[in-house]
C-alpha cells in the first residue's frame, strides 16, 4: 500500500525536472507538464508487464530524455528555450554536421544517455507495483486531457491546419515540450512552397557594365575583428591584405540575424523583418531578379543539401539555373572544382555564381586540413579559430587566381559572426541565439574587381558608416548592374543617393527585433 503512494509521488518529482528548463513562467503550463508525465510513466509502468508494452516504454524514455537534453543544453550554452527557429535549423541540419556538433559537445551525449537511463530504469523497477486499478486510473485521466486541450484551444480550429496547432499545443504541455518548436516550425513553413511559383514584378533597367562573371562568395560565421585586413594583430588574411587596391571593404558591415538559416535568406532577399512569416516575399530575391535580367545563374554549395519545401534558403538556391551541393560537409576547397566548371561553361550571358561555403562554423578546427592549422597565439581555441579565417583568405585567393585577367568582380560576405566569450569569461566560439551580444553580427564585407575592369569609387563616408547585409539585395543589384527604380534602392551604398543609418536592428534567433548600437559587448557582459 505504502509503495501505491510512493511511486506516484516519485514519478510526479522525476516529471518536475523538465519544468526548471521549459523557460515557461506559464505556472499552469507547467502544471500541465508535470501532471502528464505523470500520468505517462504510470501509463509506462502499468503496460511495461507486456512486450509491446516495453517497446512503448523504450520509445517514451527516449523522447523524455531527448527533450530534456536538449532544453539543458541551450540553457547552458545559450541561455534560451528551444525555438521554432533553432527547430529550423535542426531539421535542415546534415548529418556530417550532426556528427562535428555531439562531437564538440560529447557532455550533453552523456547527460542524455544518463537520463534516458534514469527514466527507464525508474519504470522498470516500479512496474510491478503498480496494479490494474492504478493503470486505469490514469488512462482515464490521460484520456481527459487529450480531450481538453483541443476544447482549451477551439478558437484554432478554424485556422488554416489547425491539426499543426492543435498538436503543437498538446506538446507544449507535455514533457516533449520541445517537439511543439518542431510542430510550430512546420506551420511557419507551409508557404516555403510559394517562394518558387511566386510571380514577382521586376522594375529596372540594365547598366552596361564591363564584368561579364560575378562571383557572390557567402562565408559562414566570421568576425572581421579577427581579420588582419580590419587590423587584427595576426596575419590572418595576407592574400587579401595584397590585393587592397582592387578592394572595397566596408569597415562597418553588420548581419540581419546570428544565425545562418535566418540570415542568409534576408541577405538575399527584398523583405522587411516584419514580413519574415509571409514566405512568399522571398521569392523577389537576388537570383530571381538575375534569371529575370538575362543572367546564366549558379549555386554551388558546401553546406549540403536541404529541402527545399522545409529551408528557405534551399528554395531560393534552386531558383538558380545550374545547382551543385557537395553530398557530405567537406573543406571548402572541395567546391573548387564545381566553381571552375562554371567560369568555364560557354555562354554569351552575363554569369552569377554564388558559393555557399561553411567557413569557420564551430567546430573551426574541423574546417580545414589538418596541416593548415596555424599557431597564431598559446590559446588553442583561438589559433582554431583564426586558422580557419587563414584557410578561407587562402581560398579566396584561389578563387581570384582563377578570375585574374578576366571581366570579373568577387563579393565576399560572411552570413553572420560568433561570440568569442562564455558567462565565465571563458574563450568558446559559438553562436549567439538569444541575447546575442554585439559581436555576433559584425561580419567582413568587401568587394573585388579584377585588373581588366573599373573599380567603382566609393566614397569613405559609404565605406566606413554602418551598413546592414540586409540591404544587400539593393547593393548586389547595383553590383550586377541591375538599377531598380524602387525608391527603396537608395538602401544600396552604390547610389548617390545613399545614406548611412547609424541605428541598425538586427533580429536575434527567435526574430526579436533589437537596435544593434544598443546591443552589449561580450567583453563587458559575455555570455
């Protein structure tokens, strides 16, 4: 009898935890939380006495774990709940990177398989106190809550796959309170499908411009402060540093997002923070709009392939007439050879090609060769780190050997940087998803003009003011010498009309808009 008591009590404290890192100040959502997992494990215990029963059990554990492994991990490493964007980013993840991230945070792998330990071991050893009564009791009350939810939330049944919503209400007060990010991620997504079939009304006229190849190179987490071109203290970039004359750098160059599945996507499209969740507005992008000009487009990527009704970003990229992935997450330098099949195709268009590489994404040690790493400093996880920064001078170096001597012109821009500093004032690289410090979104910004071609001047005021990578789709244009007549296309730094804003915003992973010049400094308030 003792024991009928003990083992509810025991499951209703071991359903708690979950609750410390839901991140849900909502007491009655945190109720429902720990009522449920109640309710399910002494569902577990009462059928554990049957196979099928066991492998239901099996399941469960490994989804409680799962979920509280995850919720610990962004607490610890970035202080934030698992969101629909971060989902995002999962869903879209390749498995090589899957691989580099447990390995980089072999902790959490243990943390995971110690609970789901924990969980099963616990239903294991109560099964067989728990009688048929118990059992029933608690189906029925099980029952009662999948009746309530839907009639809590009426009002979304008549929404447009009010199934999606409805289940991610159920998930957001159970113990997989995680999956409702996936769930929501799934709604927010339903229109990635019009991005393609989307009709857009182009305005512009054509420049006749002397570049005849356009090479668009998208880097992946670099800070320009670790770039001895904007003066870092190490030689990080002297391929660069060589070929200043035909560079124009921009000093002050700032991402939309900390994260690469949202900054990207803005960085090359014509769309405004607050029309993010209509994805219809992607489909007026960089690619579209060259297609539309006359151009011969390609995407040639290392960051592997995703699909494209679940990733903005893979939508827009197959919008480009030739398209090539590199199957598993290498070194950059693997693109090489799809980028020089393209210089070479034989065409009389104009050419876009753009390069999606991974350069110095966490791990950054895994980035490139082994024989490349540099010993820049006595500190591991910055010589990593600057090391990478070196590899991706040295492959725009490549690039540019290829292009010498021909009508060409290279844009280089990274789709946003790292925090460099952990709470403890630490050095860790990693992204800064939820209070995101300045750091996390000044990125490189410059563009390259070979000997045969004009380079543009730029005044020092363009150059050196704040800029935002969100405007980019308006300076690519002009780039490309696609002058749009959009009152909007003052955003580009290339007109004469252009006029620098010193209040940038900038969104954080959970799309938060926030003023950039009020963002705190890692090395004050690190994170």
């Amino acid at each position: 009898m003792i024991r009928q008591l003990i083992i509810p009590i025991y499951f209703l404290l071991l359903s708690s935890i979950p609750v410390f890192f839901s991140g849900d100040a909502n007491v009655m959502a945190d109720t429902a939380i720990i009522i449920s997992g109640t309710l399910i494990m002494l569902l577990c215990a009462g059928v554990y006495r049957f196979l099928i029963g066991k492998i239901f059990t099996v399941f469960v554990s490994l989804l409680w774990a799962l979920n509280l492994s995850v919720s610990f991990f962004f607490y610890k490493k970035h202080d934030i709940r698992f969101s629909s964007s971060i989902a995002e980013t999962f869903i879209n993840t390749n498995s090589s990177e899957t691989v580099g991230m447990l390995s980089y945070n072999i902790g959490y792998v243990i943390f995971y398989l110690f609970v789901f330990s924990v969980y099963l071991l616990s239903i294991h050893k109560c099964a067989k106190y728990i009688n048929r009564r118990t059992t029933m009791i608690s189906i029925t009350m099980l029952c009662g809550y999948l009746l309530a939810i839907p009639a809590y939330y009426a009002s979304l049944l008549n929404k447009p796959d009010s199934s999606l919503l409805i289940t991610e209400k159920y998930l957001l007060n159970t113990p997989f309170y995680n999956a409702a990010a996936l769930v929501k991620n799934l709604y927010e997504n339903r229109g990635i499908k019009k991005i393609s079939s989307q009709i857009v009304s182009f305005d512009y006229e054509k420049k006749d411009t002397e570049a005849q190849i356009y090479v668009l190179v998208i880097g992946e987490s670099l800070r320009r402060d670790h770039m001895g071109l904007y003066g870092y203290q190490y030689d990080t970039t002297p391929n660069l540093d060589n070929r200043q004359s035909q560079l124009l750098v921009f000093q002050q160059a700032y991402s939309p997002a900390p994260v690469t599945i949202l900054s990207v996507p803005i960085s090359l499209s014509n769309i405004r923070f607050d029309q993010m969740q209509d994805k219809s507005h992607y489909a007026d992008n960089i690619i579209s709009l060259a297609n539309h000009a006359g151009f011969k487009t390609y995407w040639i990527s290392n960051q592997g392939k995703t699909n494209k009704r679940t990733s903005v970003i893979s939508a827009i990229a197959n919008m480009a007439q030739k398209k090539k992935w590199n199957e598993f997450v290498g070194y950059d330098e693997e693109i090489q050879g799809h980028f020089n099949d393209a210089i070479n195709d034989p065409t009389a268009k104009k050419k876009l090609i753009i390069l999606h590489t991974y350069g110095s994404h966490e791990p950054a040690c895994n980035r490139f060769p082994e024989k490349e790493l540099k010993k820049f400093s006595e500190q591991e996880d910055d010589n990593c780190y600057d090391s990478s920064i070196a590899y991706t001078d040295k492959f725009i170096e490549n690039l540019l050997q290829q292009l010498d001597g021909k009508p060409a012109s290279l844009m280089y821009f990274s789709d946003h940087a790292l925090q460099r500093l952990d709470s403890d004032n630490n050095i860790h690289y990693h992204h800064g998803v939820n209070n995101p410090r300045k750091e996390a979104y000044e990125i490189p910004l410059l563009i390259w003009y070979s000997q045969t071609i004009p380079k543009p001047a730029l005044s020092p005021r363009a150059l050196g003011q704040p800029y935002s990578t969100a405007n980019n789709y308006w300076l690519i244009s002009d780039w490309l010498g696609i002058q749009q007549h959009a009152s909007q296309a003052c955003l580009s730094p290339m007109r004469e009309c252009y006029q620098p804003n010193n209040n940038i915003q900038v969104i954080d992973g959970n799309r938060n808009i926030l003023p950039v010049n009020q963002l705190p400094s890692e090395t004050k308030d690190p994170q």
